[in-house]
C-alpha cells in the first residue's frame, strides 16, 4: 500500500440507493441522486475544479429524505437531504464553507 499524492480539497458524495417502492424506509434517493450528481458534475467542470472537487455515487448513508438525495461533502463533514439538482450550484458555491 502507499499513499496518493493525488486527493480533492473537497469531496461530495451522493446518495443514488434505490430501495423496493414497498420498502418501509421510502424508494432510495435513486433517480434524484443520479439527477443530483449529473448536476455537480457539470457544475465541476463548468468551472474547471475536477482535480480539486470530486464528486462520488454512494450507496444508502443512513438519511432518506422523502424527496431529493442526501449529500455528504468533506472535509467539514456537512450533509444535506432534500437536495435536488437544483442545488447543484448552490452545493458548489459553498464547497469551501466550515462549520463554525
């Protein structure tokens, strides 16, 4: 094993789990999530950060909001549900944010 020297400042990581409709947890962040990462994605090489923010497809991470995806972004560890790939941008705009 050795040690990248390659690595984001930020990091995203999108809930796309897809769950049985019947399931009593709701159906997954599944086609919201997918919708959500395409969006961070462009909004990444719109402004030319692919070597300094990553974005990445997760499974389940424990929040299954009843519409949208969850989000996670580190460092900071920030998580966001409900997020839409409307908010792609404002996601982006505040990928440097701390918590206070």
């Amino acid at each position: 094993m050795r040690l990248s020297e390659f690595g984001p400042t930020v990091h995203f990581f999108v809930c796309t789990n897809r769950r049985d409709a019947s399931s009593p947890l709701g159906p997954g962040c599944g086609d919201a999530g997918d919708a959500l990462y395409d969006a961070l994605k462009k909004e990444v090489a719109h402004h030319g950060e692919h070597a300094r923010v990553w974005i990445t497809k997760t499974a389940c991470m424990g929040i299954c909001p009843k519409r949208g995806a969850t989000c996670a972004r580190y460092p900071h560890a920030r998580i966001f549900t409900d997020a839409e790939a409307a908010d792609a941008p404002a996601l982006f705009a505040a990928r440097d944010e701390k918590i206070s």
